[in-house]
C-alpha cells in the first residue's frame, strides 16, 4: 500500500513538473504540452490507484441504477399513494354525507319533538291563562259586591251621623238661646240688685254720716265745755 501510495505522488509531482515548464500560450494564461507524455502519465496515475479507489468507482457506477430503481420505486409508491389518497377522500366524502343525512335527520327529528312540545307547552298556557282570568274575574266580582256593600254601609253610617250632628246642633243652638235668654234676664236682674244694693249703701252711708257729724257736734260741745271755766 505504501508502495503504491509513493507511486501517485511520484506521478503527481511528474504532472505538476511538467505543466511548470510548459511553454506559454502568449497573451492567455494557457500552456503547451506534450499530449502523449501527459496521458502516458495519467494512464500511469489510474493504474496506480488502489483496489478500493476503483471498487468506488463501480460503486459510484451503481449509484446511478440505484438511483433509478429507487426513482422508480417512488413514482410506483407515489402513484399507489395518490390511489390511496382518492379511496381515503372518497370515504370521508361518503362519511360525511352519512353524517350530514344522519345529521339532518336527528335535526329533524329534535325540532318535531320541539314543536310538539311547544305546542303541549302553549295549551297548556292558554288553558292556566283562562282560568286566571276567570279566577280574577271571580275575585273582582267578590270585591266589587264587599266594595259596594261596605259604601252602602259607610253611606248609611255617614248619613246617621249626619241627622245625628243636625238633632244636636238643634239642641245646641236651643241651648244658645236659652242661655243668651238667662244671660240677658240675669243681667237685667243683676243690674237691679246692683241699683238696690247701691241705693241701700247710700242710705247706709248717708244715715252713717249723719250720725258721724251729729257725734261730731257733740265731741265739738263736749270739748268746748271742757275749756270753760
């Protein structure tokens, strides 16, 4: 192996003398050589290449064919695929229309159900509706007689009071009179007494002073026939 591996380099370093001191091509960056030596020196370079390089190289031949096969292999699996993928989304179409039907008939038969409900429901609204109102209509009736029976009574009541309050207010007014009548009479009385009395205490008083000067007179005289000698 080694052996081998000298002999590349060997034809190598040859490949790489000979393009140093290959002519010039004016004006380009070419060069001239010797055509025979240099495929000679690459005839040389491939023989020298080891088992493995060249096993590579068949390798490298069949990765072409495996390439196609496997081309192949995938087109097959992507048109099995394909046919696949249609089945699949042909079943989920023909599930989903069953679905959709069982679906709709569910619906359907929810909504009868509901309307037959509903319309249960609906009577018998109607039916406790009607016999509120009646039951209403009753109390109102009820209420309107106790209503109309306790005015008359009110009224009946309140007329009473009222013949009740016009007897006493008569009597009052009578009584007014009355006593207006004892006010003037004992008013006139009173004032009589009060002249009686006032003449009687003048008598009185003049009796009293007559009396007083006569005692006066005599206390005078009494006095007087005191200081006589």
């Amino acid at each position: 192996m080694t052996e081998v591996v000298y002999r590349l380099y060997e034809t190598v370093d040859e490949l790489t003398t000979v393009i140093e001191n290959a002519r010039s091509v004016p004006m380009s960056s070419s060069c001239m050589v010797p055509r025979d030596h240099l495929l000679d020196l690459l005839d040389e370079l491939r023989e020298s290449l080891p088992e493995e390089v060249q096993q590579a190289g068949a390798i490298v031949e069949q990765r072409t064919e495996i390439l196609q096969q496997a081309q192949a292999e995938a087109e097959r699996l992507t048109g099995r695929t394909r046919s696949d993928s249609e089945q699949v989304v042909a079943n989920a179409r023909r599930q989903r229309e069953e679905l959709i039907g069982t679906a709709r008939r569910q619906r359907d038969e929810i909504l009868t159900q509901a309307q037959a409900e509903a319309d249960e429901l609906l009577a018998e609204a109607e039916a406790e509706a009607e016999r509120m109102v009646a039951e209403a209509r009753r109390l109102r009736e009820q209420l309107l007689a106790d209503g109309q029976r306790q005015q008359d009574e009110l009224v009946a009541a309140g007329e009473a009071e009222h013949e009740r309050l016009l007897t006493e207010t008569e009597v009052y007014r009578t009584a007014v009179d009355r006593a207006d009548a004892l006010g003037a009479q004992t008013a006139a009385e009173v004032a009589r007494m009060r002249a009686e009395v006032d003449d009687y205490v003048d008598t009185r008083l003049a009796d009293f002073g007559n009396t007083l000067s006569h005692m006066m007179r005599s206390v005078e005289k009494a006095r007087t026939n005191l200081r006589t000698p």
